[in-house]
C-alpha cells in the first residue's frame, strides 16, 4: 500500500511539472495592467484577475493573444482601447486554446475563464477586431458607453454580450456595437469621451501628410525641370565661349544650383509628407 501511494505521488509531481512546463514559454499577467501590451512578446499567461486601473488608459497592440486560467478574467475600471485589425485580430481566450497553446493536453471548453468585465465608470473602452471565446460571461458591461467593432464570440457559456443586465442576442458575425451621440447628450456624457482618442492626432498627421507629399511631388517635379533647363544652358555656355561672358556662366551656374535645392528640398518634403501619411494608419 505503501508502494502503490509513493507512485501516486511521483506521478502527481510528474504531472504537475509536465503541466507547469507546457507555459513555460508565455508571459504571465496579473493585476493592473500597464499603459501599452505590446505584441512584440506574448502569448500573454493570464495567471488571475487583470486590471485596467480606474482613471487610466490601456492600449493594447493588434495581435495580441491572452490565455486565461480558470476563474480569471478581465475587468476594466478605466478606458481600453484594444485595436486589432482582420489580419491581427486580439484574442481573449482559454489557456487551453491549442491555436496559441499546442502543448497543453486539455481541451478548451465554454466556462473555462470568467470573461471580460466593464465596470460602471469605465467610459469610453473601445474593442475593435477582438476574439473572445471559452469563457462565462463573454463581454458584462455596467455601462452602455463602450464599443465593440467586428467582434468574434465563440463558444462562451452563459453569454456572449451582457449590456447593463440585459443579454444581447447575436446572431452574426463580425458584430458590433456602439451608442449615438443623442443617447450621450441624454444622459449627459460627454461625447468627446466616446470618441477614439487618436482620431484628431491620426487625421492631423494624415491630412497634413497628404499635403505635403502632394506639394513636395509637385515642387520637385516644377524644379526637375528647370534645373535640366538651367544645366542646358551652363552646357550651352561653357561650349560657346565667344559668345558668352563669364558673367553669364555665373548666373547659370547660380540658377542651376537654385534649382537643385528647391528640387531636392521638394522631394525630401514630399517623401517627410508620405512617410507620415502611411505612418497614419498604424495606430
């Protein structure tokens, strides 16, 4: 009987190592979390309750992947702005997902992790490309001031979208959601806080990209042109020495050079204008 408990026992602690070792390879999370989740490192291992600190402001980078253990979630207090794109979506999911977690043994299942909760006060969050699957609750949000664009909810137990106690039916796929701007003015929240807010940096730089780059193509190109004239004219010059005075080799030469630092500071500001266009749409 002995025996038969001392190989239980080492097969626990086999297993329980097995176990441990299979995240060995993840980032783990827990409480507060910081201003920016970058997914340059990640799968994140949520390890218990995580936190967007009332007050503060989390961003959360396209391609992001968070595997939650059983009975832990998400609750924000604060404002999230978790951004993914189609092709880099942001998911919230099980630990036991085999997508992100190849080495665990369990197979994931509805109620596995308690899901995300929006608190009262937390104002203004804004989902956009997320992934929420295996969980309790989905999204339980407090506050109908929050947003979700083309949002994936697979095989959450209870719900998949709880708005101020009322269980949202749906039924496709990309889903979203938002408020009016009347229902804000109703209830006297302030529509600036609906808004994203990188919207005004994000369309200044692009407009004022798009400016330049247009204006800096144009500049370049006008010069290009006159520099070529003002060189056939040095060419010109310098071959027909009898006719012309050094004087006049002089201004050409001076119209040439002119010419070329208005042609090159035209295409290096209409390069400065699309490099900010383009940066435009990263965030």
């Amino acid at each position: 009987m002995k025996k038969i408990m001392t190989n239980i026992i080492i097969a626990i602690f086999f297993i329980l190592i097995n176990y441990s070792l299979s995240f060995c390879d993840f980032d783990t999370l827990s409480g507060d979390l910081p201003s920016i989740i970058s997914s340059q490192k990640g799968p994140y291992l949520v390890i218990s309750d995580i936190y967007v600190p009332a007050g503060k402001s989390v961003t959360i980078e396209s391609g992001c992947v968070f595997l939650f253990k059983n009975f832990v979630g998400l609750h924000i207090l604060g404002m999230l702005n978790a951004k993914g794109t189609k092709e880099k979506p942001i998911v919230f999911t099980s630990e036991n997902d085999k997508r992100f977690n190849n080495k665990t043994t369990l197979v994931p299942n509805p109620y596995d992790w308690n899901g995300i909760f929006i608190h009262n006060d937390a104002i203004g969050t804004d989902l956009q490309n997320v992934e929420i699957c295996y969980s309790v609750y989905g999204i339980n949000s407090l506050t109908k001031y929050f947003k979700v664009t083309n949002g994936i909810f697979r095989d959450n137990g209870r719900a998949n979208l709880t708005i101020e106690g009322k269980t949202c039916e749906i039924t496709k796929m990309p889903f979203s959601y938002s408020v009016s701007v009347k229902d804000a003015k109703i209830d006297g929240v302030p529509i600036k806080i609906l808004s994203d807010p990188q919207a005004q940096k994000r369309n200044t730089l692009r407009y004022c990209g798009l400016i330049a780059m247009s204006s800096g193509i144009i500049t370049g190109a006008i010069f290009t042109s006159q520099w070529n004239v003002s060189k056939k004219q040095m060419s010109e010059i310098s071959n027909d020495l009898f006719t012309y005075q050094s004087s006049d080799y002089i201004s050409a030469r001076n119209k040439r050079n002119i010419n070329a630092i208005f042609m090159t500071t035209g295409y290096l500001l209409g390069f400065i204008g699309a490099f900010g266009f383009t940066y435009s749409f990263t965030f």
